[in-house]
C-alpha cells in the first residue's frame, strides 16, 4: 500500500470522525468542539509521529547505501594503487 493512500485514508478518517462526533455528540457543543480539537492535535500528532517513522528509514536507508557505495569505492581505489605501485616497479 502506498503511503499516499495511507495519508489519504487517515484524512478522511479524521474527517469522518469528527463530522460523526457532531452529529451524534451527547455533550453541549463547547465540550464537543473541545473534543474534537483534542482529537484533532491527537490524529495530528499520529501523523507527524508516521512521517518522522518514515523520514527516518528513509534516511538510515541512504546512510547504509552511501556507507556501502563508499566502502565499494575505497576497496576499488586500493586495487589501484596497488596496480599503479606494481606499474611503477616495472
């Protein structure tokens, strides 16, 4: 599942929750609308937490491909020098 479905899916959760949690509120409508400010921050607050999960791996995933392109490269310039010192010792 694509992650832009996900992001889609939990908008329109949201929404469809709060839009329930009016129609059917049992409270009067300053405790409603304080509740659905606090669910509001809470779906916010899930999101930022999935993105940051997701920025995350994202970045220890570079970081292990920029470590193996690296190590690839030094191993690959050794050869080198190592041909280039036997060149010269002809």
């Amino acid at each position: 599942m694509s992650s832009g479905k996900v992001f889609l899916g939990v908008i329109a959760g949201a929404a469809t929750g709060a839009l329930l949690g009016i129609l059917f509120a049992p409270a009067k409508g300053s405790k409603t609308r304080k509740r659905i400010t606090r669910r509001g921050e809470d779906y916010l607050d899930e999101l930022k937490d999935s993105f940051e999960e997701l920025l995350d791996g994202f970045t220890n995933k570079i970081e292990k491909v920029k470590d193996e392109v690296s190590d690839y490269a030094d191993k690959k310039l050794g050869k080198l020098e190592k041909i280039d010192k036997d060149a010269k010792q002809l």
